[in-house]
C-alpha cells in the first residue's frame, strides 16, 4: 500500500484523549467493583493495553479471538471463536473491549454467547464506532470515536495482518 494512498484520521493524540476520557468514564461508572475487560483479538490488543492505563478501578483482562468469513472487506456474517475464555464471567462486571465497531455481527454473536455465562453485568467499549456500516442492532456503552465509513488503519487496525503498529489511524483513500 503506498503511503500517498493513506491519510491520518484520527491522531495518536485525538486517540490518546478519547481513552482518558473512556478510562474515567469507566471508572466512575464502577467505582471499586472489579472490571474484567474482555479484548477482541487481534485488533484491541494496543487499545485494551492504554485503556486499563486509565481505569482506577480493580481490573482483570481476558482475550477472546474470533474470525469473520467474507471476501475483501465484506463480512458474511460466519463467526467462529479460535480463542475462548481462559476466567470464568459468571457473577463479574465484564465489558468486551473492541478496536471496532463495523456491521456489528463479530459484536452480536460474542455479545450473545457472554451473556449465557450469566455476568453480572455486560458492557461494550469500542475505540471506533462505524455507524454508516451497521447491519445488526447492537450498541456501545462505551464509544471513543465515532465515524462515518472509510477503511482504516493504524493503532491495532489492519490490513492483511499489515499497518498494527502505526500510532496514528489513517484512512485509505481511493486513488
């Protein structure tokens, strides 16, 4: 991917200010009660790492790994789970951690199947909320940037398991 095909979206420091304000949001919200934040890999990975930073209140964190089917950057709705729960949920405040909130479906179906651990609460937190792309009725809690469509990468968004480690987000442009 040439680099004159991408431009910077949202800034490391737009990004960085977005998770303090999640952090407290979060914090405020729980006070004492232990949080166990549970991140969507690959993509959370540097998201969950900065938004724990911020949280005061007691947290523990878990990772889930699903995969979507589709062709491109089209899903077909298949979800399968490569990476389960290593902590028990039931009785816990838990929030799904997620890079990004697109149609909604990959959300849906591990949304769903937490909810039958029967947690004491379930949250989600998004960094990225894509509302134009939506296919299924489902919300954050928790919504750091929202945005209309583009394909994005940077800061744990990929393409082609490529562009994780960009610190800033950038959108591809069409040429």
């Amino acid at each position: 991917m040439p680099e004159q095909t991408r431009r910077i979206l949202f800034s490391r420091d737009k990004i960085a200010r977005e998770i303090n304000r999640l952090g407290q949001e979060i914090s405020r919200d729980y006070g004492d009660e232990e949080i166990m934040l549970v991140g969507v890999l690959k993509g959370s990975f540097l998201f969950i790492a900065d938004l724990i930073r911020e949280i005061t209140s007691p947290s523990v964190v878990d990772f889930v790994r699903l995969a979507s089917y589709g062709s491109g950057t089209q899903t077909s709705g298949i979800i399968e789970f490569r990476k389960e729960l290593e902590m028990p949920i039931t009785g816990r405040n838990v929030i799904i951690v997620e890079d990004i909130v697109d149609s909604g479906y990959t959300l849906e179906c591990l949304y769903n199947k937490l909810l039958l651990q029967k947690p004491k609460s379930l949250k989600v937190c998004t960094l990225i909320d894509k509302r134009a792309r939506r296919e299924v009725e489902i919300e954050a809690d928790y919504v750091g940037i929202s945005m209309d469509d583009g394909f994005i990468i940077g800061y744990g968004l990929d393409h082609d398991e490529r562009y994780r480690n960009l610190p800033d987000i950038y959108v591809i442009e069409e040429e």
